[in-house]
C-alpha cells in the first residue's frame, strides 16, 4: 500500500513513509537472502519481529486520514456551527453571544476563535451545517432506493431540518449576501460534500438505468440544486406562509421527472 499509495497515510510529512520504505526494503532482502542460503536459525525471524515492531514506530509519527485527531478537529466545529444555529434559531442572531454559544457547544473561547473570527463569521456556515446533515443521511439512507427516490429524500430530510431548526431571517440574509457578494460563494462551492454526494448518487442512477443519460452527470447537478434553492429563496421571500417540506413534495419530482428514465406518474 505505501508503494501504491493506497495506504491512507496523510503525505504531509513524507520522512516517515521514506524510512519505513527502506526498512521493508531491507526486510525484503534479508529474507530473500535468508531463503537462498536455507538459513534456519533464529535470524531471519528475529529480524522480522523487530523489523515490525519499528515499522509500528513510524507509523504512529504522522496522523491517518480519518484519525481521531482529524475527526475530533472536525467535530468541534461542527459543534460550534450546530449550537450556534439552534440558537439563532430559538432566541435570534442578535440575542445570542459569542459566550453562549461556546457553553451550548461545549467548546472552549480558544476554539471558537481557531476557526471563526467573530459571531458574524458563523453566518457563512450554513452551507458547513448542510453538508453535516448530508453526511449522516447517507448512513440512514436505504439502499434498496433507486436513485432518483434517494435524490427526494435528501430534499425532503434537508427541507425538514431548515424548517424546523433554521432561523427564517438569517436564511434570507444569507441568500441575499451570496447574491451581491465579490467573494466566495459557499454554497455554490462545487467541492462541497452536497455536491460531491449529488455526483455519486446521480453516476449510480445513470449506470443502473434509473437515470436519463441525455445530460451528463453535471448539468443534472446543477438542475437539482437549481430547483432546491429556487424553493428556497420562495420560502424566504414568502416569510414562510407554507411548509417547506410539504411543498418540496409536492415540486420537487415535478420538477425533476425529465431526469427520470419511464418515470412514474406524479401523485399529489
């Protein structure tokens, strides 16, 4: 695997990996040598046994990818996002401090500013939030969907959560500011976890058939996050009159039905 660079390892500090790769190097040949002199003493597997034991070594010198260290980084902030948008939500943005937020959390001030400069800096964490909320549907989602019926779900499922945990006001404020603004756009960031899942799911349904193959992987993409903000932006900018996730259902397969390879009539 380290020859191959299939082993998982972060690249970041490559000393590690080049004095493992001489070891297994030398391993290799001292066994090879071993075998063509038919040695049969205590040698060869001594030196194997201490050649693993400081193999060990080294890999314990540098994290692997989805290391506790690394997942405990991201659960932080994401502990810190997620309590300060229950917040906003139950007592408002401007009722809510920088202190309360880092007591819901469970956090420290010192972590709360390694990622994020000030309250305001959390408003373009929403997307962060979403893409949170993706990763954990996709170990609830059933497999046994076809593509398409996955591709509701998740509409529905997020549709559910804005609705019932996303403060209506910081949501218009956030679709109003990535409208003007000069720079990122964090929800059109196309290396976003949202995005990449939509990829999968619609690669999938296009190699089973479930899928038309007229529009590539892409332009399908971008068709249904097109549709999902457009319904959105209409709930914000209605105040919120109607369930989101009720009329999510009842547009979303309308909207998207020409994807569909022998679609099924819509029921409303």
């Amino acid at each position: 695997p380290v020859a191959t660079g299939d082993s998982g390892l972060c690249p970041e500090n490559p000393q590690p990996l080049k004095r493992l790769a001489k070891l297994l190097a030398r391993l290799r040949a001292g066994r090879e040598i071993g075998a063509v002199l038919g040695l049969t003493t205590v040698f060869i597997p001594n030196l194997w046994r201490t050649s693993v034991n400081y193999a060990i070594i080294i890999l314990h010198q540098f994290p692997r990818k989805g290391s506790v260290l690394l997942r405990k980084t991201r659960n932080t902030k994401g502990r810190i996002v997620s309590a300060a948008w229950r917040l906003f939500y139950e007592q408002g943005y401007d009722n809510t401090t920088v202190d309360e937020i880092i007591l819901k959390s469970g956090t420290s001030k010192g972590s709360f500013y390694h990622y994020f400069e000030g309250k305001d800096a959390l408003l373009s964490s929403l997307s962060y939030l979403f893409d949170e909320k993706y990763e954990a549907l996709v170990s609830q989602m059933d497999e046994s969907m076809d593509s398409f019926d996955k591709l509701i779900y998740l509409n529905q499922e997020l549709f559910s959560m804005i609705e019932n945990s996303i403060s209506l006001d910081l949501l218009a404020r956030l679709y109003s500011s990535q409208l003007i603004t000069r720079g990122e756009k964090h929800l059109l960031d196309r290396s976003r976890f949202y995005y990449r899942l939509l990829r999968q799911i619609i690669l999938e349904g296009q190699q089973a058939g479930q899928l038309c193959d007229d529009l590539s992987v892409n332009e399908m993409v971008k068709m249904y996050a097109l549709c999902e903000r457009a319904l959105i932006y209409d709930w914000c900018i209605s105040g919120g009159e109607y369930s989101l996730r009720a009329y999510g259902k009842q547009m979303m397969p309308r909207f998207l039905t020409t994807i569909r390879k022998n679609p099924a009539p819509v029921i409303t």
